[in-house]
C-alpha cells in the first residue's frame, strides 16, 4: 500500500514509532509528513493549514490509507484537500488531551480536545496505545460534550467508541539485548523520563529523600529529555544528592542511552500522566526491574507486583510506599527479569499490518 503517515507534533516517541513503521514493515511505501515537537498550541491547531500551505502537491497525491497521530487536524485537513476526504484513515492516540494532570506546563486546552473529537469523528478507526488512554479519551470528550448548553450531541461517543481499539507502541529490538549489569557496587536506580511536571519530579526528590533517611546505598541516573524551563525539583535533587547521581541529563546517543538502561538495577516513575509509559518499558526491557504506582497505563504492562500503592493526592505516602519496594528489591543479588518481549517489534508487527489491511478496505 501507499500509506499518508502524518506526525503534526513529532516528539521523540512519535518519531521513533513512525520510523518503526516504516523500518519493519518495508512492504509498503511510507509517505511521511512531519512538524517539529513545538508551539504546541499553534501547532494542534495550524498543522493543517501548514501541510495545505506547503505540502499541497503531496498531499494530492493518490494513497490509499492516511495514518495520523491525534495531534493531527484531519477533519480540516480532508475539507481543505478533497482529494483526502474519500481515502480511509487512522488516527494513533500516542496520548489524549484530556488525562494530563492539571499545571501551567500541561495543556487543558478545550481548542486542542476538541480538535481531537473532530479528528475522531473524521477518522475510520481509532487506535490508542494503551486502554487508558482510550477510556480516559472517551470519558473526557463525553464530559466536554456534555458542557455544551444545548444540542449535546453525546451519541457521538458511541460512534467514536465503536471504531476505537488498542495497539500499543512496539519496543525497539535493541532494547532485548543481553543485560550488562556489573554484579558488584550499590543499587542502581534509574529515572529516565521528560524533566517535565507531569513525570512527577517532586515526587522523585520526596522518594530520594526517603531512600536516604533508610541508609540504602544506591547510586541513581537521571536522565531523559529536558526543556527550557524545568521544575525546580532538578536543581534541589543536584544540590542534596550529588553524591548519589552517576548520569544527568539528556542522552542523545540512542546506543549510550540503552547501555546506561542494561546497566541499572531498578527503574522508577513517579509519573502522574503516562499513556503507554515507554520509558519505564524499555528499561524493562534493558532487564530493569520496575517500580511504578499502581495507576495509570501501569497495570497493563507490568504485573501488579511491581507496583507500589498509588496515591496521587498523597506525594509523601506513594513515596514511602516506593522507598519500601526499592529497599526490598535491592536485597537481591539480582532483581528478577521480567518478559515483555510480546511488546517487541518482531511480535506486534503482524498485528500492525492486521490493522493496515483490514483499515483499507
């Protein structure tokens, strides 16, 4: 097939997941258009007038499937290109705009959840990473519709629920390489997450706290993606616990940023919003052993007894809960290996190209 692939806001998991598609399964030719991962609110709202503006010879171009993530405008984008609106289309829901925590760095944006109902609707199916993700979807764009002061057209969600499924984002191979773990030495923790409000920071500072009250010797990396303004949790962790951090920062080298994966014990979230949890998933996969609350896209993944007692309103009792598993988990030589090979490329990728044939009839 000749498949339009779509990323209006190309962040990092969505550009590794579009390059996923594209690396196994070669059989088809991906036509790929793709926006920077900035202005968010200009661009969930003007990325179809960007394509139509910039990419219109493209864009009428015969395909025949259009699969765009839900930052996408497709409703706007099929009426100002005709040429799309009889091609049949996917939406991926890497996240929604309704389950993300409430901050001045998140973005209750009613523009922006709004566009995603509209997309839905235009869309022929809807696919969402994790059944939190879409559950959390259909309950927030019910509760939106419901606000509306007269002509609440809440049948709508049924129709959006009837052509909704769930696929999650596949895992990279690299990640299943053999672990790399030195035997000898502390515990070695890992975060590896967006230094944003929403990965719970503060909750990290408060955890790391604990540990230390406890004695446990451990030595933790910090790492993940970072952005100009970053909570004030960073510095405090870097001021107190300077003698407890190895690696810091960003890793750009995909292959350093795995090593550092294989070679650590245990990997943390303290998330308060996570879709699929990529993150904590391919430390999994590296050969980590997770320690997450029970909340969120958690449970689907990861077997109940690798999650702590969730508290969400309750910062300093989630993280006693947490130190209580770190420490317990650290008196074993080696923390138990837990099998997600079933999230690996070479397994999910019968069950993508399912999707694509069955979506383009």
């Amino acid at each position: 097939m000749r498949i339009l692939l779509l990323s209006a806001y190309d962040a990092a998991s969505h550009r590794q997941w579009r390059q996923g598609l594209a690396n196994n399964l070669p059989e088809h030719e991906w036509c790929v258009l793709a926006l920077p991962p900035r202005h968010f609110s200009w661009r969930i709202r003007g990325n179809a007038f960007s394509w139509a503006g910039e990419q219109r010879q493209m864009l009428n171009e015969p395909y025949d499937l259009i699969l765009a993530t839900s930052m996408v405008d497709l409703a706007t984008l099929r009426g100002i290109v005709p040429g799309l609106s009889t091609t049949p289309a996917i939406i991926y829901f890497h996240e929604n705009q309704f389950a993300y925590p409430e901050s001045g760095h998140a973005h209750p944006s009613v523009e922006a959840q709004i566009t995603s109902i509209y997309s839905g609707l235009a869309a022929d199916r809807l696919v969402f990473n994790s059944a939190y993700n879409r559950d959390s979807f259909l309950a927030g764009a019910l509760a939106l519709i419901r606000k509306m002061p007269d002509h609440a057209p809440t049948t709508l969600i049924d129709s959006l629920a009837a052509k909704s499924l769930v696929l999650p984002v596949p895992l990279d191979e690299a990640c299943f390489a053999r672990r790399e773990r030195n035997k000898e030495g502390p515990t070695t923790l890992l975060w590896n997450h967006r230094w944003e409000y929403d990965k719970g920071p503060e909750r990290l500072l408060l955890l790391m706290q604990k540990l230390e009250t406890a004695g446990l010797d451990y030595r933790i990396h910090i790492i993940g993606q970072q952005f100009r303004a970053m909570p004030e949790s960073f510095d405090a962790m870097r001021m107190q616990f300077s003698h407890r951090i190895g690696k810091w920062g960003y890793i750009e080298d995909r292959a350093a940023y795995l090593h550092i994966l294989r070679s650590s014990d245990i990997a943390i979230s303290t998330a308060l919003h996570d879709f699929q949890g990529i993150a904590i998933l391919e430390a999994v996969a590296c050969g980590c052993t997770p320690v997450a609350p029970r909340r969120l896209a958690y449970p689907e993944f990861i077997h109940a007894g690798y999650l702590a007692e969730s508290c969400a309103d309750d910062a300093d009792r989630e993280a006693a809960a947490m130190a209580d598993r770190i420490i317990a988990l650290s008196k074993h030589t080696e923390p138990a290996a837990i099998d997600i090979s079933k999230l690996a490329w070479r397994h999910m990728k019968q069950r993508y190209r399912a999707l694509l044939a069955s979506a383009s009839t």
